[in-house]
C-alpha cells in the first residue's frame, strides 16, 4: 500500500496496513542524513527525496527556507515563512479607521484574478505531485480568518477592539474571511486536492484568546462563511489551531470539520484525552509533542511517547501520528529520524 492509499482510506476510516504518518518534515540534517544529499544546494529537490525515504504518507506540502522577503517583512525564526516587522497600526483609533475602509467580498472578487489563481494553484499541485509521487498525498492548505489579524494590526491593538469595539474588529474578521472564501473557491476550481487544511491559530497554551462568546458570535459565522465552498464541495477539511481549543471544538465539529490539528500535549490536548472525550468525530492528526519531547527528549523517550500515542489514540483507526507542529530545524536529527521509525514499526502492528 502506498502512501496516498494509506492516508486516503485512513481519512474514511477504512483498514490500512500500518497507521499512517503526517509530517511537515523540515529538519535539513535529518534530511541530508536519509538523501546524502546537500540540504541548502537543493532544498526541494533534497525534502521530496526525504519524504519518499522515510514513507510520510500525508503532508501540506514540501516547503523550503524562505528567502526575499518583501518590503516590511522578514524571515521567521524557524527560517520557513515571513512576518511583519511591524503591524499595520499604532493604536485603537488607527485601525478603527482602517476597519471601515477594508473592501468587502464583492469588491475583493471584482479584481481578483481567478483564473490566474486557479492555474498558480494547479501548477503548484503538479510539482509537489511530480516530487514525491504516489508515496506521499500532498493536500492543500490556507489561512484564517482570525490570527492574521493579530499579527496585522497588532496582539494588544486587536484584543482590545474585540472587547470594546466588536463592529470593527468584526470588520477585520469578515475582510480576511472573504479572502478565504476566494482562496476556498480556487481550491475548489482546480480540484487537485481531496483534503484542504484550514489554519486559524485561535488560542494560546491556557485557552482560547478571547472568550468562547465572542468568538462565537464574531468569528464563527464569517469562518463558517469563508470555508463553505469546500464543505459544499464535499472536501475533508482539517481544523488546524495551536492552543487549548476545547471549548470551541464542538462548535468546529458542527462547522463541518473532520480532521483536528495539532493536538498540543502542552495545551491540555493530549490525542488520547481528545479521542476519550470526542469518539469518533474528529480524524486526528499530530499529538508529539514539538516544545519538550521532540527536541529536549532522548531517542528512548521520543520512541516510547509514540507508543503511548499509537496505544491510546489508534484503535479502531482515525489517527494520523505526527509532531504537534513541524518536524523543524530545532530538533536532534537523531529525534526527529527515530518518531518516523518507531512509528513505521510499531503502527504496523497497531493500525
């Protein structure tokens, strides 16, 4: 069974050889490690050939360090990704004027380039494909509808107007939810992907950023809106949010989500305690911890932690086994090589 097999029929549930492994594995001596390949001389080209060396059944893609980032940008620190320098504004007042000028979706649809989106999309799609073959799925991914606004117009700028200027900071919220929708639309154009990843970090490790009402009454509705072509589309959708979302998980559920990502041990979501409390609702993915197992742990304790995932997690399937995050350059080559293998050896017992 190859690895779009195993994580196709794994997403219905349906029998599969061994449990299969969802990583964005970005680790450049592991990955020279497994290729004998120069990481930085071709990075693509080096992490495709990792993924189909260590069999990762599922992914969001083979992704490489980010260079040139544009004007008012920078590289994160895990080298993958830009952010801000600085947000967009200085205070309250700035981005109450700057909410009521944010086009809304018809406007945003009239200039976008549909079509050209659609092609950038599908040749993007090819080349990933063309990388790993049938040994890993690749599936889509897009933002949120929440936390750009927080790096956009600032942590402190944008919590403050969710308490006391709620018509504004929806505003932001429906602006980035209407970008979404078109980006959900493109998706559903192109039809390369059976599996969109929706990713809208909503919480921090002691629980959601703002209280479960406002999040249901000013994010809710817009991010339901905003993903509503793919579930109409019939696409599994996986929720993918950093922290403690609990409170908020039936409501995903009832959004139409399937799958459920990051399963952060740290964020009181432990995979096991998640799968105890909710069944079968969710598809999981993740659950390793990145922050202490992964990169402070030794080999013995990284391996004896899948266990105890693929232990309390995998009966009856509905899991996918990965880091709660990416497999990044902050951990030992030597952890990041021993999950995968222990995972590849113990789930083919336990699927």
């Amino acid at each position: 069974m190859n690895g779009k097999e195993r994580a196709l029929k794994a997403i219905h549930r349906e029998p599969v050889d061994r449990v299969p492994i969802y990583s964005n594995f970005r680790n450049p001596r592991a990955i020279e490690i497994v290729t004998g390949m120069d990481f930085y001389a071709d990075p693509f080209t080096a992490t495709a050939r990792a993924y189909r060396a260590l069999e990762i059944d599922i992914t969001k893609g083979i992704m490489v360090p980010a260079t040139n980032p544009p004007p008012g940008f920078r590289v994160n620190p895990s080298t993958y990704g830009f952010m801000r320098e600085h947000p967009e504004v200085n205070n309250l007042d700035e981005f109450l004027k700057k909410a009521k000028e944010l086009p809304d979706y018809e406007t945003l649809k009239k200039d976008f380039d549909f079509d050209g989106e659609v092609k950038e999309l599908c040749d993007w799609f090819d080349r990933q494909n063309d990388a790993v073959g049938e040994s890993t799925l690749i599936t889509g991914s897009m933002g949120g509808c929440f936390d750009p606004n927080l790096e956009r117009f600032g942590y402190e700028t944008f919590l403050t107007a969710l308490l006391v200027e709620p018509g504004a900071a929806g505003a932001a919220i429906r602006y980035h939810a209407a970008l979404r929708r078109l980006d959900a639309e493109v998706f559903v154009a192109a039809d390369k992907s059976e599996i969109i990843w929706y990713q809208d970090d909503i919480a921090g490790l002691d629980g959601l950023i703002a209280s479960p009402e406002i999040m249901r009454n000013l994010w809710l509705p817009h991010m339901k809106w905003a993903v509503e072509p793919l579930m109409n589309a019939g696409i599994f959708c996986v929720y993918h949010s950093d922290g403690d979302i609990r409170l908020l998980l039936n409501d995903i559920y009832d959004a139409g989500f399937k799958g459920l990502h990051p399963l952060e041990p740290k964020a009181s979501m432990d995979a096991c305690d998640i799968k105890y409390k909710f069944g079968d609702k969710f598809i999981l993915f993740g659950g390793l911890c990145q922050v202490s197992i992964l990169p402070f742990g030794t080999e013995d304790d990284v391996r004896s932690e899948v266990r105890r995932l693929i232990d309390g997690v995998a009966s009856g399937g509905g899991y996918f086994i990965g880091s709660s995050g990416m497999t990044g350059p902050d951990i030992p080559p030597e952890n990041a090589l021993a999950w995968i293998d222990e995972a590849k050896i113990y789930g083919a017992n336990h699927s």
